[in-house]
C-alpha cells in the first residue's frame, strides 16, 4: 500500500487525485496548507508518506519538509493552478498530475478491484489529522465505508428537506453550493466535497479566503448552501453594508462546524436574513474506547431538540424536525496512527518539541494562538 500526502490550497484536481489514488489501492493523508516546514514533515513522517503532492506556492515548504526525512525530489508532483493564483512562481523540474494523466493514457487497462466482503470497511482511505490542541497531531484512518456511510446519511437526512424545494417540473433538486473551505479538513473533505457530488450538485470553489471574492461567487454563480467556519459567519454580521451590495437571494441554507456557533451571532444574523436557514454541526473529539461521543446534525437552529450520549460503537443521526434517529456504527472511524518511538525520538530534529514525561507538546498562549515552544 502506498501513502501519499496532499500540501495544496484547495482546488479541482484534489478529489479526483483522491479518488484515482485509492483506485490504486493507495492512501490519502491531506495536510493543512497553512503548515510550517516543521509541521508538514511531522505529519510526512508520522504517516509514512512516500510521495507529496503539492502546488507551486507551498512548494518550497514541501522541498524544505521532505529534505528534512529524507524524501528524494523525484517523489515530489505539483498540482497546476491557475497563474494567477501561483504567486508568479513557475515549474522546470517537477511532473504535474496532467503529465500523470498523458502517462496513464499509455498504460494498459487496470484490471478491476477483487475486494473481498467487507474489505471497504477495513482499508484506509484517508488519514486525516487532528489539530493538536491535547498533543501531537494524531493520525485518524478513515475508512472507505466510513466515507460512503457518512456521504449516504447526509444525503438521506436532506432528502426531505430538498424535496420541499422542488419546482413544478423537476423530478430532483440540485444546487451550488460553496467550496471555500480546506479541502484538508474533514468537514470539506466529506460533507462538502463527497456528499455535495454525490447529490450532483455543483461546488464553487475557492483556494483561500477573501471575503469580497466570496461574496461576488455567491452573487455570480447563484450559491444555495454556503458551508463556513463561525469566524466568517460573525464577518457577514457585522459587515450588513457590505453585504447588501450583492445580491444573495438565492442563499437558503448557512452550515457552519468546526467550532461552536454562538446563538447571539446566530440571531443577529437571522435578523439580517430571517429566510436563511443556519444548521450547526456537532460532535466530540474521540475519547477513549470504553467512553462515549456525541455526534449530532441539526436541521435548524443551534441546538437539537433532545440531546443523547452514544456509545462509541454507534453512530447517532438526529433529525430535529421529525424527531426520526438513526444509528449504525459504519460511520466510526478505524483508528488512530501510533507513533513509533524513532519518529518520537527524531521530535527535536524537527523542531517539534516534546514534554517527555506526557509525551505532549508544550505550548504557551502567545498573542491568542496556540504555538509550539522552544
């Protein structure tokens, strides 16, 4: 099997890469594109990834990172973007995937995948990891039944919605929806990016933040379903001037995850736009196997209806409409990468360092960010 790891702003070529990796019977693991060099070669090592896909504005964090474990140039791709968006940077050396693909276009057939029942579930699609706030970032094994049970339950959940959006004519509702969002993060990674194609839908997408562009994209391509972060979400209800110059009609549906929605900010924004309907995603970081966690999926408003605690071999599904719950346990994830001691006892090389007795990184509180002490 092998693993390659993803440093790259989002943009179209991501999932397909994806999705012609796993063909392979390879593995993801997307890194976060706002790493430093220290950061990227943690998680390069830690996965034993061997190769790096990236585009040409990281690409110098990349080279820096896979120098540091050893990982040779020729193992290193680049995803093409747009010239305007490479920062006037160009490429001499590297393959691209489009150089891949001609390659690939050479080659024989595949023969077709001979999984055995039930393998979906026990190979590794993704590893995605987590921010770090209780340790060093931990690998999490996503599965591939994980993805399609998650992508399925979603659009399970909004199919009743959607139907009530349907206009005299159409036999299915699809929509555009907003792909501003890392693509390394789970919540684009799954709930924007597979469930939103797999609806059919269309997802604009945008490689960073800005808000005026964000806006204009809404307005241009008539967005349904704007999927963001509380941060953004508190931007659009402060700024009402700003937003009023565009036109954001076609806007029905705000999610926001990641991190808690405040209800003041909520209300204020549903004063605004009091036909905007906000859902709030929850959950709860994976504690120890004989405890329990909590995920939840509200149709509308902050908090559902009833809450509950699961076991974590279930998976809770709640619709606060129709009061209807769903549990399965094919949405739980397969596990957690262990470090092994040589990547612990490498820590200092990579400037990561480590509180020996805890196994931990120490960390100060500087300017209200959470970074790595010397």
């Amino acid at each position: 099997m092998c693993l390659h790891l993803v440093l790259t702003s989002s943009q179209l070529d991501t999932l397909p890469l994806a999705w012609a990796t796993h063909r392979l019977g390879g593995v993801q693991t997307p890194a976060n594109a706002q790493y430093t060099v220290d950061e990227v070669a943690y998680q390069m090592q830690s996965s034993s990834a061997k190769c790096i896909f990236t585009c040409l504005p990281l690409l110098q964090t990349t080279l820096k990172a896979a120098q540091k474990i050893g990982i040779p140039r020729n193992r290193i791709y680049i995803l093409e973007m747009p010239k305007e968006l490479t920062g006037g940077a160009t490429n001499n050396e590297f393959k691209t995937v489009s150089d891949l693909v001609e390659n690939g276009k050479r080659l024989p057939p595949l023969e077709p995948l001979k999984w055995t029942k039930g393998e979906g579930s026990r190979r590794t699609a993704f590893v995605c990891y987590s921010s770090g706030t209780s340790g060093l970032p931990k690998g999490v094994k996503i599965s591939h039944y994980n993805v399609i049970a998650n992508t399925m339950q979603i659009k399970a959940y909004d199919e009743p919605f959607r139907k009530t959006i349907l206009k005299p004519g159409e036999d299915y509702y699809m929509e555009n929806e907003l792909g501003l969002l890392p693509f390394s993060h789970i919540y684009a990674l799954v709930v924007i990016n597979h469930a939103g194609i797999y609806r059919g839908d269309g997802i604009v997408v945008l490689p960073k933040f800005d808000f005026k562009q964000l806006l204009q994209a809404v307005q241009d391509h008539k967005i349904v379903t704007l999927y963001l972060v509380p941060p953004i979400i508190i931007l659009m209800s402060k700024n009402k001037a700003l937003l009023d110059q565009y036109d954001l009609s076609f806007v029905k549906v705000i999610f926001t995850g990641a991190a808690p929605l405040g209800q003041e900010t909520a209300n204020d924004l549903n004063k605004q736009y009091p036909n905007w309907l906000i859902r709030q995603g929850y959950g709860k970081k994976p504690p120890p196997p004989d405890q329990t966690a909590s995920v939840v999926f509200s149709s509308n408003g902050l908090q559902p209806t009833r809450p509950y605690t699961i076991r974590l071999s279930e998976f809770l599904f709640i619709a606060t409409l129709t009061q209807d719950i769903c549990r399965s346990h094919r949405n739980l994830y397969r596990g957690v990468l262990h470090l092994r001691p040589r990547h612990l006892a490498r820590q200092q090389r990579l400037s990561y360092p480590l509180n020996r007795s805890t196994n931990r990184i120490r960390r100060r509180r500087r300017n209200n960010r959470l970074q790595p002490t010397g």
